[in-house]
C-alpha cells in the first residue's frame, strides 16, 4: 500500500486496470518517496514490444475513466524482464 497525500493507494487496484493496457506485457506498481505527497505510484512496465513501449501520458490517458486520478502512477519506468524469486514471483 502507497500513502500518498493521506490516501490509501493499494498497487494492485492499479496494476489490475493496467494488465488491460494494450501496450503492457506485465507491470508492478512501487511506491517512491515525494516531498509534497509523502509517496507516490511508479509503474513498472514490461511492454509487450520494446519498440514501443507505453509513456507516462498513454498510461494516465488510459487510467483516466478506471481510477481516481491521485492514484495514476506520476512515473514510468520500463524493465526488458522482472527479477523473480525461485518460485517465479517479481521481486
């Protein structure tokens, strides 16, 4: 869970609606640290084509009717693979 602002932002509400994204082969929602906010989201995006993967605007146009927009991730950042664990889970 992000607090952000004195809200409750639970990760996986976001990388739920962004699975759907057309451009996302997976992602993991990360909180970072902000000054004004306490934290906020960072989507960490797997495309589904390195060539062109999805920007921070694409992402947020595509969240705009699924969540709050406090809750849209305020960075991007684009991984060619997650770390797993031996069983298989993102670390």
């Amino acid at each position: 869970m992000i607090i952000s602002g004195g809200e409750n932002i639970y990760c996986a509400e976001i990388e739920n609606a962004l699975t759907w994204h057309p451009q996302v082969s997976e992602v993991s929602i990360v909180g970072r640290p902000d000054e004004k906010w306490g934290e906020v989201p960072v989507a960490c995006i797997v495309p589904k084509d390195p060539d062109n993967p999805p920007d921070l605007a694409s992402v947020r146009e595509y969240l705009r009717d699924r969540l709050a927009s406090y809750k849209h991730p305020k960075e991007v950042r684009i991984l060619e693979a997650f770390p797993r664990s031996g069983m298989g889970k993102i670390q």
